[in-house]
C-alpha cells in the first residue's frame, strides 16, 4: 500500500508543485523581455541574497520538523511543537532582516558581488523584509503535508505562487514598475498564503517558545547545518562569483541558464515532497527497506527522463523563454542538467543517515562538495566562465553522491538495486557526450535529438523493474483521473 499511496501523493503535490514552479518558470519569459539583461541580472542576485539570509536563519528545522514530527504528536506535543518551530525561526530572521536593512542604509552594502543597495533601496528592502514570511509558510505547509490536509495544501500553494506570479508580472509590464513590481509581487503572495494556512492550521499550532522541543529539534538540526549552508553556497556561490568577475549581464545568462535547468528538478521536488511523509513513517516497518528500494528505482528512472525530455525540447524552450540575447544558453545547458539530477540524488541518499540521526556525515559531504566546487571556480573561471560553473556543479555533485552513499550504507544499510545507478551514471554521460558533439557541430541536430531522444526512452525502461510497472501504469492511468474527481473531499 506504501508504494500506491506514493503514487498517489506523487501526482497530488507533483501536479501543485509543477504547478508553483511552474508559474516562477513560466513568468521568466516575460521577465527577460520587460527587463533589461542587467536588471535581470541584478534581480536574480536579490533573491538568490534573500534566499542566502533564509538559509542562515531557518536552521536546518524543516528537516528536524518532518524527522520529529510525528513523535511530537505520538507524545501529545505536536501543537507546541510547531508552534516552536514557527517563532524561533521567525525571531531570527526578524533580526538578520533589521541588521541587513540597517547595513544597507548606512552604505555597507555597495561591494562588487552584490547590487548596489543606495540605487535599488526599494527593490532591496521588499525581498528582505519578505523573508520572515517565507520562513513561515514553509513551516505551515509542511504541517499540512504531515497531517496529510491536502486540500490546504492545495490552497496555501495555489495562492502563493498564482498571486505572486500574476501580480508580479502585472506590476512590472502594465505598471512598469521594473524589479521592484517583482518582489512586491512576490510579498503579498506569502504574505496571503501565511494568513490563509495560519487560519486553516488555528487549531492544530500553539504559537510559543517551549525550550524541550526546541532542544530537541536543535539537537537533530543543528548538526544538519553546515552541511545546509554549504549545499546551497555549492548550487548558488557560482552566481555571485559570475556577478563579481563578468558582470551583471553574464549572471543574467547564467541564471536563465540555471532556471531552465531546474525544470528537471520539478520531478525530484514533487517526489520528495510526497516521499519524505512517508520515508519516515516506514522508520522501524519491517517493509521499509522494500519501500526504500523501489521508491529509489522510480526517482531515478523519473530523473533520468526528465533530463532527456527537457533537452529534447530545450530550443523550442529557449525560443519561447528568453530573447536571442541568450542563446547561449543552450551550450551550458547539459552540464547543469546533469548537475541537478546529481544533486537530487544525493538528497535521496541521505536517508540512512537520517534515520541513524548521524546527520554529522551530511554536513561532511557538503562540505567536500563545497570544497571541490570553489577549487573549480577559482581555477577556471576566468578561462571557461559559465563552462566553469557548470564543470564544478558535475564534479562537485558527484563526489558527494558517492561519499553519502557508502557512509550512508554503514549507518543504515538498504539494500538498493545498483543496476539503476549504474544506468544513472550512463545517462548523464551519455548526455554530456551528446552536448559536446552537438556544441561542436560533429553530429546534424536531427542525429543529436534523436539520441536524446531514444536514450531518454531505453534508459528509464531499463531502470524500472517488472515489479515496478504496474505502480507506473497505477500512478498514470487511474490516479491522474482520482485526483480531480476526489479533489473536493479531499482534506
């Protein structure tokens, strides 16, 4: 039963999590086409900063929250728990928020990698005054996914990235408001979302400071931490570091670049999203570790595809997307796409450390990532610009899926089939093969897209088990149709 209610939760929070990234895909378009390159460029370093502070502030407790939250209600905390979880993350980033804007407004802000904030005080102040609200919607959706109130859920995220989407996009073309429409757009749709789920939520959260299960989220997070903060400088240090050296026009290829790229990312997003729920549930199942195995077979045949599907079609997406000013993006494009697939994987990997609680190794592996990466940037990219951050992505991603895999496998060992990895490594090789014959011009483009093509297809076929088919068959034939015909009596 685990596996079917995977598939469906899988097609649930896929379709609304493809749906929310999609409308921030979606709007890039006209981004790109309203705005400058260097407004662009500048607008993607604000929210990759805001993003920065989110991370400094958050802790690490959407991880310790989905690990310890169901204990909390076995235990009759759950109420205080969150409510916990909500203010101590939004005390901290409260403070972080006021320091910044202090910072800025006494002119200890205007360095190289980072927009001027005397010229673009508005734009600044918005996104960081955005980040408390940010910090607790991902509290309060995450309860909804715990509680399994998906109707909610629903909710919270449709008005989150529908409003912030269509009013962001509204402010910035009909009323010219530029980058500052952008972010205001991007503000009072969390700041909707907060209020709605707050509302739903009323009765299942006690707003409050209780030191015990602040300990012991403290405890299971903290050690999470470091490892947090340097993934994310591994996925995003490259932009500011392009910014600084190249310029704001070149961060703007490189972050449509990366935006695109992320699509495939949508896959591995809705399937943790629906995944993790149950992962922990199944901690101690005698049917956990076929649940683990099986579950891993179909993220990577999904991974696989994805990457081949979105490459298949990646002039049609860069025509629509972005205007020719940006074509280049289509030469960095492989790289990145095998980057995240290879970030995703890892995120997957982590589980045995997760359920041994020895998240100390996470913060390791991020930390040889980390590592890897900045020795590739600082030695390529004044060479190879935007190749070098594609090469450290590749490199760097890979060294921690391996060092998460076997450290992970002494602490809890699942016994996974190793024949999908080794069809994972195959693919993106295959990929990155394709991309540089392609970027050569050694092959006709009819040849490359029909190897993307036929690899995208073989690959995920090979990967899946016979076992494992009749959940893929479940999962598109029926599930699809269960969920808009169930939709409104779902909770």
């Amino acid at each position: 039963m685990s596996i079917k209610t995977l598939s469906r939760d899988l097609v649930f929070y896929g379709f609304l999590d493809l749906l929310q990234r999609s409308v921030s895909i979606i709007i890039v378009p006209i981004y790109t086409r309203v705005l400058t390159q260097q407004e662009y460029g500048n607008l993607d370093i604000m929210l990759i900063t805001a993003s920065v502070l989110c991370i400094l502030v958050d802790l690490q407790f959407i991880a310790g929250y989905s690990r310890l939250y169901y204990e909390h209600c076995n235990e009759g905390t759950g109420k205080r728990f969150t409510g916990t979880a909500i203010v101590s993350r939004l005390v901290g980033s409260l403070a972080l928020s006021t320091c910044f804007l202090v910072l800025g407004f006494l002119g200890a802000l205007e360095v190289s990698f980072l927009p001027s904030f005397k010229y673009n005080t508005v734009a600044w102040s918005l996104a960081v005054i955005h980040i408390p609200l940010s910090l607790t919607y991902e509290v309060l959706l995450l309860q909804t996914r715990m509680l399994r109130w998906k109707k909610l859920f629903a909710l919270g995220t449709l008005s989150n990235c529908v409003l912030a989407g269509t009013l962001g996009a509204f402010l910035a073309v009909i009323l010219e408001w530029g980058i500052i429409g952008v972010v205001l757009g991007l503000f009072i749709g969390s700041l909707t979302s907060v209020l709605l789920l707050g509302w739903g939520l009323r009765k299942e959260v006690q707003l409050c400071f209780d030191f015990k299960p602040f300990k012991k989220l403290a405890r299971y997070s903290l050690p999470l931490l470091p490892g947090w903060w340097l993934a994310f400088a591994s996925a995003y240090f490259g932009r500011f570091f392009i910014f600084s050296e190249l310029g704001a026009n070149e961060n703007a290829i490189l972050a449509v670049c990366m935006k695109v790229a992320s699509v495939i990312g949508l896959f591995a997003v809705a399937f943790e999203t629906a995944w993790r729920p149950l992962a922990m549930s199944h901690i101690g199942n005698a049917a956990g570790n076929v649940f683990y195995v099986r579950s891993m077979n179909l993220f990577i045949a999904g991974s696989v595809f994805s990457m081949f599907c979105v490459s298949v079609f990646l002039d049609p997406i860069l025509y629509i997307f972005v205007p020719s000013t940006y074509n280049a993006v289509q030469y960095y494009f492989p790289l990145f796409v095998v980057g995240i697939a290879l970030s995703g994987i890892a995120n997957n990997l982590q589980l045995g450390h997760q359920i041994a609680k020895t998240t100390y190794w996470i913060s390791i592996a991020a930390f040889i990532s980390f590592a890897i990466n900045l020795v590739i940037l600082i030695a390529l990219t004044d060479i190879y610009r935007i190749f070098a951050v594609g090469v450290a992505w590749v490199v760097s991603y890979a060294a921690k899926d391996i060092f998460v895999y076997y450290t992970a496998q002494k602490e809890y060992h699942i016994p996974y089939d190793k024949k999908s990895f080794i069809f994972l490594l195959l693919g993106c090789g295959l990929l990155l093969v394709l991309g540089f014959v392609s970027y050569r011009q050694l092959i006709p483009s009819w040849l490359f897209i029909s190897c993307l093509a036929l690899s995208g297809i073989t690959l995920p076929w090979l990967i899946i088990k016979d076992t494992e088919w009749p959940i893929i068959k479940e999962l598109f034939r029926q599930r699809g149709l269960y969920m808009f015909r169930k939709f409104s009596n779902i909770r």
